[in-house]
C-alpha cells in the first residue's frame, strides 16, 4: 500500500515510517498541514496517517476540507488528546478511524489493514487519452496534438503533459511534480521543475491564442480545465 503520514513530530513520524516501510508499504511524509492536504488532494493514497494538532492546517480542518474535495481515501487520525469528545470530534470530521497517543504499532499496523480492506473497491482502468481544450495525450500511442497538430515531446515531457491533464483544473506543486513525474525526492526548491515546464510551455502552448499551462505563484502549476 501507499501510504501519506502527516506528523510534525520527526522522530514519531521516522519511527513510524521505518515500520510500515519494512512491512513492505510505501511511506510518503508531510510535517505541516499544508504540506499533507497539497500530497494527499492527489488522491494517490491508500491510507492517510494524520496527527490531529499540525502547524499552518490543524488535522480536523484538513480531513474537513479533503472530505469537501471528494476526496475519499481512508484516514487513520493520530493524536494524544484521546477522551471520547474529542475521538468523536474526529469521526465527525471525516476520520475513519482513532488511534490515540501513545500506540502500540501493531495495533496501528492491523487498523490500518482493516482500513484498507474496507475501503478497498474495484480497480477502475486509468483513462487511455485526456483532452483539454484542443490538447489532446493519447497514452497508449505516446503521441499528443495540439489543433490537430503533432507535437513531440521528450519521454519526460511527455509524463509531465500527462501529469498535468490527468490533474487539469487543480494546482498540483513541485513537491507532487518530483514525486510522480521524477519519482524520487529531493529539494522542492531546485529548478529541474521549472526548466522542463518552461520546455513544455514553449510547444504545447507557444503559437497559439490561448495559453493552457499557467504557472500559480508561490504554489506551482496548473492546466486549464475543460471547460474553462
């Protein structure tokens, strides 16, 4: 499985992810609310790990806002505040499930394999091609158009296109750029991102009147939805 802690607390997190890492689970980890709501909206995840009291978005306030999203994967919410009220509080935001602080890892370890049988669902197959406006990726060819019109793309380029129109209408930042185009981490800061967009952005929207990547500020980049 794959799965996104979100814990402010580095040692508790590191010992976590070294044990679901050597039950054989993939381990991604934010430290800020922020950073965990930006990783998990991808909707990537089998099992979101979540401590209640985060900086910059409180646990609660996230799962809230994730649930708002649609987004529907499982949660498990961490937190030493542990009385009844506040588990309820929990369950009520959104939370699947309440562990609270401290735990044994093996019952961590077998709430979240309760969590993941039951919101397992059938596999739907992922999309052959996208299109967004006159833009269309065709997956299974590798080949994209723009008006009718072949581009060609660097294999690279290619899986950045995809990423975005798979993610079209949302901002999706470097940090999920590095990880499911790049599929490794490193600084979120470098400028590897920026580079192969501004490649990108020079032959699928370079000659045309509207422009489809657009860059957000202080967050990262967005596709132009389809019906925008």
């Amino acid at each position: 499985m794959k799965i996104l802690i979100v814990e402010d607390d580095r040692e508790a997190a590191a010992f976590l992810a070294k044990g679901l890492r050597e039950e054989g689970h993939a381990v991604d980890q934010a430290e800020t609310g922020l950073d965990g709501y930006a990783l998990a909206e991808s909707g990537d995840y089998d099992i979101l790990v979540v401590d209640r009291m985060l900086p910059k978005l409180d646990g609660l306030s996230l799962i809230r806002s994730l649930r708002e999203q649609g987004v529907a994967t499982p949660v498990l919410i961490l937190s030493a505040l542990g009385q009844v009220d506040d588990r309820v509080k929990g369950l009520r935001a959104g939370g699947d499930d309440y562990l609270p602080k401290p735990y044994a890892f093996s019952e961590l370890l077998a709430r979240i394999e309760v969590l993941a049988r039951r919101g397992a669902a059938p596999a739907q197959a992922e999309p052959t091609s996208y299109r967004v406006a006159d833009l269309e990726l065709d997956r299974l060819a590798r080949r994209v158009t723009r008006a009718g019109t072949e581009i060609e793309l660097q294999p690279r380029e290619f899986r950045l296109l995809e990423y975005l129109m798979k993610n079209a209408g949302r901002v999706v930042t470097r940090t999920m750029l590095l990880e499911h185009v790049w599929d490794y981490h490193f600084d979120p800061q470098t400028n590897v991102i920026d580079v192969h967009v501004s490649r990108l952005r020079a032959k699928v929207d370079k000659g045309f009147d509207q422009a489809l990547i657009q860059t957000v500020r202080g967050a990262g980049y967005r596709l132009r939805g389809a019906g925008e």
